[in-house]
C-alpha cells in the first residue's frame, strides 16, 4: 500500500492537475485545493471552473485510478 506522505503518491494527482490546467496553475499566486477522505474525494482534474449552467463530466478511469491510489495511501 502507498505511502500517504511519499511524493510517489501524489505526483500523478499533481501530473493530472496540471493537465487540466496548466495556464492557471503556473500563474503566480495559482494554487489548486481538493480533499481525500474514506468517504470521497474532491479534485479540480477537470480544468478550470465550471459555471452552474454547465453539466457536470464524469472522471475518466485513469483519474478514478489515480485518486484511489491516494485515498488508499495511509
């Protein structure tokens, strides 16, 4: 089981962030913010905000992969 506090752990969370979005996150002061907890995760991997009239994506397989790595992690 991965380490939570390995850089192993979170590089494809972060490799996935910046995919979605890359421009935003390099601007200075840029930041992302998310949670991962047993009961779910929350994660900006779909680049940029959404308004409310836009419908929500569902993760793709590779993301879901990714973010159970970390929940998992202890």
């Amino acid at each position: 089981m991965p380490s939570l506090h390995d850089f192993a752990t979170w590089e494809p969370v972060l490799r996935l962030l910046r995919t979605a979005d890359a421009e935003s996150i390099a601007a200075p002061g840029g930041y992302v913010a998310g949670r991962s907890a047993d009961t779910g995760r929350a994660c900006p991997c779909h680049g940029g905000a959404r308004s409310p009239d836009e419908p929500s994506r569902s993760r793709t397989p590779d993301e879901l992969k990714v973010l159970y790595r970390v929940a998992r992690a202890r």
